[in-house]
C-alpha cells in the first residue's frame, strides 16, 4: 500500500477498528514503561497485531549496523515466545524481495498465496509453513526502523483493505513506542556506563593512592607486586624481558607455591608471539587466551613495561579465582608504570652507591684519605678494613672484549663471590684492569688455594672477557698497605707485559729479586743474561736436568723436597745436581747460584721459554 491510499483507508478504520488499536496500546504504553528488556516490548508489539488482525503468528525485525535487519523477537499462538528461532533470521537478504519491498516502499505488502508468489525467499517462507502474509513496516521520522510480519500458522487468511490500513496504523504508532524505548534502552545503557566508569575511576584513584603510598613509603619492587594482587585478587607476575620471573605474589586464600608463568611453549606459539610482539605504548596490555593443547588453562593479561623508552619486561595477571575485568587491564597498566619507575630508581640508586664505592676504593688505593677516615667508611661499602686482604688486578687482553667495563667488573665479582663463598667482594674498574679486594681470614696468611681460586675465576670468565694475566699482591693489613700493593701490582703488571707473558696468576713475592733486576730497565741484558746462564742444559735431550734444577730452585735448595716434588730417590737428585755443576761450572747448591737461577727461570717463564 502507497501513502496516497492511507487516508482512504483511515476513514473505515477510525471508528469501532481505531478504539481496538488504542485499547491495544495501553497495555503496551504499561509494558513501555515498566519492561527492562526492549525484546519483550517487541513480542507484545508483535502479539497485540496478532489479535487485531485475527492470525496466530508474528515475527519482528530490527533495522541494525549496515542497514541489515535482524531478528529480534517472536510470537506464536500455539508455541508462545518464539524469540529465539526468530533472532537467527534475517530479512531482505539476497533472494527476499518481499521484505526488500516492505524496506523500500516503508508501506504495507500483503502476498495473498505465499507458495506461487516469486518474491519471498522461498527456503524461509517453506520452513515455516507460510500460506499468507503481511509485512508492515515500523517507520519514525521518514526512515524504517523494523519489521513486523504476521501470518496464521499452516493456514490460509484473507487480509481484507480495512485490515491492512489498521496494520498500517498500528505499525506507526508502534514505531514511536519502539524508538521511545530504543531511546530508553540507549540511555539506560549510558547511564549503566556512566555508573561503571565513575565506579572504574574511583577504583583507579584508589589504585593510585595506594600505589603512591606505597612507593613514598619506601616499598620494595616485591612489596609493589604484592599490593597488585590485593588490589586484583589474582595472582601477579613480574617479569624481565626474557620471561624470567623476578617477582610474584597471589592471595593467600589461593594457597599458590608456584607462580602461575606462561611456560616457554606457549609463548612460542604464533598467536602468542603476535599478542606479546604487538604490545606497545597505544596498547601496553592484551590478554592471552587459554589453550588447553598445550596446558594453558588460564587466561594471562600480559602488560608491557617500559623504561627510558626500552622493553624492560612484563606485568602479568593471571585469570585464578576471579574473571579478568577490564579494569585488571588498567590496574595492570597503572602497576606497570609504578614497577617501571621504581626499577629505575632502584638503577639509578645502585649506580650512585656502585659510583660512591668506587670513589672509595679509588682513595684507598691511591691514599688520598687518612687511615681513620677510609676505616671509618669502609662499612657502608661493605668493607672490613680489620680484615686482611690481598688485592687481584685481573688485567685484559688486547683481545676483542664481549662485555662493556661495568659488565666485566660485575663478571669478575660474580666469579669471585662463587669461588670464595663471600658476599661480593669489592672491586673497581681501572684502565685495562679490573682490581679486587679479597678478604682474608683475621688470623691466619694467604690461603695455599688463593692461587688455583683465581685462575678458577680467570678461566671462568674467559668466554666473555680476555683476561691476560691475574696478579695477587701481598697482605694488606691497614690502609696505608692498599696503595703500596696497588703500585706493586701495576708494575708487576707491566714487567709481564713487556716481556709478552699472559695465561696464568703471579704472586708479589714470587717475582722479589727478578723486580729489582728489571727495574734498572735493562730488560734484554736480563732476557740474554737468563738465556746464557741455562744455555748449557739446553743439549739435554729431555729437559731431565733443567726441570731438576727448577724443582731444586723451588725447594731453595733442599735435596729431600726436590726428590718429594719430582718422585724420585735423594740420590737421583743428588748425581743430577752433580752433573748440573759440571755442565754450568758452578755449585747449584750455593746461595749466589740459587738466586741466580730463581732469577733466570723467572725471566724465561715471563718470555714465555
């Protein structure tokens, strides 16, 4: 039917019909009013035109995204609410050109004989057993907003002019009912969210508040995440950029032992890995769904942290107990922004304590405090100046480093702390060095293990630092004893060096003599004059009698020793240092000749012979 046919129409339908479709409307002005869901509105919409109209069957649709129609609600006489079946159809899909007429004409279509009609989608119209029907359309302001189709179940009816007019009617004073109550709905929904966000924003202030007293309060990292998972009920993990776990808490009431981590095979799935990849400052959060194929029963709101403009690692909130809401996401956002801030404070406090124990060791070992002073600091480093100590200068290599002089520092002290079963011992990066101190026990000398410990530790930190040659210094005792081992052990360190030796740990003591030797600069002189004192050994085929002789120089002097070190008779030794005296034509045995010969095999064991 046209527009140009509705006053016509009206005429017949303004008396007794028109009192019917009022009185049909009050009922529906109360269900408007008082009804909380806008499908039942519609079903009662559906219903009252049902009963005006004589049939037993109607079905409703709503104008959606794209203009579509979907279906909303249902009604049948026989069945009652048929809603359900009705919300999984669409009209004026591709082959209903009956309902594609109701939407474009926004008038009233009736098809008296559904079956040999060509224009209903024939697949719906036969599912449903359809002999007749009317489709009215629900028009506010010009525009179709819905549709309401009406047909007796199974059975044929004849829908005379009067009929379609009042459906006509009907319709348009439905359709400002609908729009009030879609309006409603739409308002309600607003205020519902109104309501949520005020309730999300004082949730978050109150987030913030206790954060920030927590964090003005001194809080520790560990007691940061805790307070998360108070304040989410679920458990909550932090973790660095490689997935470690560096904190976690959850609720006591979920007695958890473990930290509930996404395990290394669900972070190599893809989907996994886009969901971690994507994370960035427009969207710092996004929630790993569960996967039970590889043992992922909980959903993990991952959030990224971020300090100074770098990945630093994750907070994670994991779905135990509770659901995540979307408020966990702004909780762990606003966590991240706190453990991010408090990680780098913590850095830059432990950069200004490593700086200040720096500038500390740097006066002990150039003496630029008094004694009482650097004794009187040394605690607040970690330091026990009561303590003897020997210092270790771990020299590099010309070798190519793997690590940045921090990083070496901090190697070495790792190393060391394992070895020794202390705390970190002291340490301070110099020019080409790196300078430990090492305590030792209050009354008692340089333990006999000191020397394999550090080659331990050398060898240890080999695959990242090239450390040439490691030198123990002798026992400090008070603090004026620092800066003269610091200089011993630096030209210690040179003498290896300009004698090209590297691979092994030297001791102070062992070089006493040779030192004195050297010092006067005369190094080749030194280098010929070692070559030329063992030269005539060199034709022993084995190095039988130069490795006795270094063994006896070892022992200084003492015949039963050298037999001890070598595993051999008193007199084996003895006719060895015979046929040594009638080689080099001197007596070993003597104390000129004996050190002599320490300060010859100590030139070849620097020159590398």
């Amino acid at each position: 039917m046209r527009e140009s046919t509705m006053s016509a129409l009206a005429r017949p339908v303004a008396s007794h019909r028109e009192r019917e479709v009022i009185a049909a409307f009050s009922e529906i002005t109360t269900e408007a009013i008082t009804t909380t869901r806008l499908e039942d509105l519609l079903s009662l919409l559906g219903k009252q035109l049902c009963h005006l109209l004589g049939v037993t069957r109607c079905s409703v649709y709503l104008r959606g995204d794209g203009d579509r129609f979907r279906g909303a609600a249902g009604y049948c006489e026989h069945e009652g609410d048929i809603s359900p079946a009705v919300q999984t159809q669409e009209a004026g899909i591709r082959g209903d050109r009956f309902s594609r007429e109701v939407i474009e004409s926004a008038a009233p279509v009736l098809i008296a004989d559904v079956p040999h009609d060509p224009r209903p989608h024939r697949p719906t119209m036969e599912h449903w057993h359809v002999r007749a029907m009317l489709g009215v359309p629900l028009v506010f302001d010009g525009k179709v907003i819905g549709l309401i189709f009406v047909d007796n179940v199974e059975q044929d009816h004849v829908y005379t002019d009067e009929d379609v007019a009042l459906a006509e009617l009907f319709a348009r004073l439905g359709a400002l009912f609908l729009r009030q109550a879609m309006l409603n709905a739409h308002l309600k929904r607003k205020a519902a969210e109104v309501v949520r966000q005020k309730n999300t924003l004082a949730y978050l202030a109150d987030v913030h508040q206790k954060l920030t007293n927590a964090v003005l309060d001194g809080a520790s990292i560990q007691a940061v995440v805790t307070l998360l998972a108070e304040l989410s009920a679920k458990p909550v993990v932090l973790y660095n950029e490689d997935f470690q776990v560096l904190a976690w808490s959850a609720p006591p009431a979920l007695k958890m032992t473990e930290p509930p981590v996404l395990a290394p095979r669900v972070r190599e799935l893809p989907s996994v890995r886009r969901t971690i990849a994507s994370l960035n400052a427009s969207c710092p959060s996004a929630v790993v769904p569960q996967t039970l194929a590889v043992g992922l029963g909980r959903r993990h709101l991952v959030c990224r942290l971020v300090i100074e403009g770098q990945p630093s690692g994750y907070v994670g909130i994991v779905e135990v107990g509770r659901s995540l809401e979307h408020r966990d996401s702004k909780l762990a956002e606003h966590g991240a922004t706190v453990l991010s801030l408090q990680i780098l404070s913590e850095r830059r406090q432990a950069e200004a304590e490593g700086q200040a124990r720096e500038d500390y060791l740097s006066d002990l070992l150039h003496n630029t405090r008094d004694a009482e002073q650097l004794v009187r600091r040394s605690p607040q480093f970690g330091i026990d100046l009561t303590r003897p100590h020997v210092l270790v200068r771990f020299s590099r290599g010309d070798a190519r480093q793997n690590v940045s002089v921090s990083e070496g520092r901090k190697l070495v002290i790792r190393q060391l702390a394992a070895a020794l079963g202390e705390a970190g011992p002291a340490a301070v990066s110099l020019p080409g060095a790196v300078i430990a101190l090492v305590p030792l026990p209050r009354d008692g000398g340089v333990p006999e293990s000191l020397r394999a410990t550090i080659d331990d530790v050398r060898t240890a930190v080999a695959p990242h630092l090239d450390i040439r040659t490691a030198v123990i210094s002798a026992v400090c005792r008070t603090p004026d004893d620092f800066s003269m081992a610091h200089k011993e052990l630096r030209e210690i360190d040179e003498l290896a060096k300009s004698f090209g030796w590297a691979g092994g740990v030297l001791t102070a003591d062992e070089l006493g003599l040779f030192r004195i030797v050297a010092a006067s600069g005369r190094v080749k002189e030194a280098v010929h004059f070692a070559h030329t004192f063992v030269g005539p050994l060199r034709g022993d085929d084995d190095n039988t009698l130069l490795e006795t002789w270094r063994a006896f120089v070892r022992a200084e002097g003492r015949t039963q020793a050298t037999a001890a070190e070598l595993g051999v008779h008193e007199n084996t030794i003895r006719y060895r240092l015979g046929k040594i005296r009638k080689l080099v034509h001197r007596d070993p045995a003597t104390l000129d000749c004996l050190l002599q010969a320490r300060v010859a095999f100590q030139i070849l064991d620097l020159a590398g012979w």
